[in-house]
C-alpha cells in the first residue's frame, strides 16, 4: 500500500482558512490575500512542481 505524501511545514498559517472545494486546486484568501493550495486536489507531480516553485523555496 502507497503511504501518504507528507505535506512540508506551513510557513504561514491563516487564522481564518478559506473553504476551499475539495476538488478545486487553489482559492483566493481574502483575508490574508493569498492564495491556498488544495496539495489533496493535486498530483504528485502538480506538488512537487508548486513547492519546488520560486515561491515555496
């Protein structure tokens, strides 16, 4: 049986989340003005794309 990815350490949490869709990659927080990734929604490779991008490195 495959094990789970582990997700890397949040460097900034939101004290008010967003609901994001189960199905959708990413949604805009307006209360932090940032986007929030769906890493369950995506890939492996979608993942490792995103945090190995400029802004997660």
């Amino acid at each position: 049986m495959k094990q789970p990815r582990p997700y890397p350490k949040l460097r900034f949490h939101c004290p008010a989340p967003p609901q994001i869709d189960p199905a959708d990659r990413q949604t805009w927080c307006e209360h932090c003005e940032r986007h929030v990734h769906n890493l369950s929604a995506m890939s492996e490779a979608e993942q490792s794309a995103l945090l190995a991008s400029p802004h997660y490195s």
